[in-house]
C-alpha cells in the first residue's frame, strides 16, 4: 500500500479545504467583477502618456498580466494621472491579487481626485469579496445600495441578495 506521509497528506487536505471552502465567494467574485471601462485609450498619444496608453491597450484586450507593470511603471512618473491607480486595481482584481488591488484604491482614495469616490468604494467592496472577507463586503454593499445616487447602486443590491 502506497501512503502519503502525514506532513504530505496534511498539506494535501489544507489545499483541498482551502479550495472548497471559498468556491462560493471566487463564483460571487467572478459574477460580480466587471473590469471598469477604458477611458483612457482614446487620448493623444505624447512622450507623457506613452507608457499609459500600452498598458491600456493590454487592459482593454484583457491582458490584464501585461498591463500591470506598465501601469505601474507609469505611476511612478511624477505626472502620473491617479485615476491610473483604478486600472491597475482592476487588473490586479482580475489576476487574484485583491490585496494589492485595495492599496491600489488607498492610493487612489488618498489622491486629490474626488471624481472616482463611487468607483472606488464599490471595487474596494470588490477586494473584500475576493479576499474571502465576506462580512465586511456584504456591509459594504449594504452602505452603498442605500446611497440612490450612487453609481453602483444597483450592483451592490445584488450582491447584497447574492450573500445573504
């Protein structure tokens, strides 16, 4: 007879429960994760938005592996536009990394921008739900689906429905 030993079959089971016990919650995250839309490829192409302009063009083919370090890359001028911290957030969302992507939206929260207030708190919401903190994404779609105004109104009490 052919046996694991314990520590083998111990991390064996670790990784099964760990798969099973969140497939509800990644099946919600999937459902409810909509890339936001690329405003930005149409612009005119200049020496100073170069490298955002080809990290866009990855994001909207949906290469979101591609456009991340390109974005990154672009944040690091000192130019940079911040609505660029929500593209990468979405990518990094997109590639399973709901941690990084909530920096991302701190950042982008932190900024002098105040038009991306909505987009923000909904994909931030998105991050807790990817990230397995379901109490504290299902809080925050109740706090935006009570906002009428918001933007995001009418996801969130979906997903409010959907984890209840």
């Amino acid at each position: 007879m052919n046996v694991l030993p314990l520590p083998w079959r111990a991390l064996l089971l670790g990784g099964v429960l760990a798969l099973t016990s969140c497939s509800g919650d990644q099946a919600t995250c999937d459902r409810f994760l909509e890339p936001y839309p690329d405003l930005i490829s149409g612009r005119q192409r200049s020496a100073k938005n170069a490298t955002y302009l080809d990290a866009m063009a990855h994001y909207s083919a949906g290469r979101y592996s591609e456009a991340i370090p390109l974005l990154r890359s672009y944040l690091q001028q000192r130019d940079a536009h911040d609505g660029a911290h929500l593209y990468l957030a979405c990518s990094l969302l997109e590639q399973g990394e709901p941690f990084e992507a909530e920096l991302e939206l701190d950042h982008l929260e932190r900024s002098h921008l105040k038009d991306f207030r909505d987009q923000t708190e909904w994909y931030t919401v998105l991050c807790w739900l990817c990230s397995d903190q379901r109490d504290r994404a299902l809080e925050g779609a109740k706090g935006i689906s009570g906002q009428p105004r918001h933007t995001y109104a009418a996801q969130a009490r979906a997903l409010v429905e959907a984890l209840q």
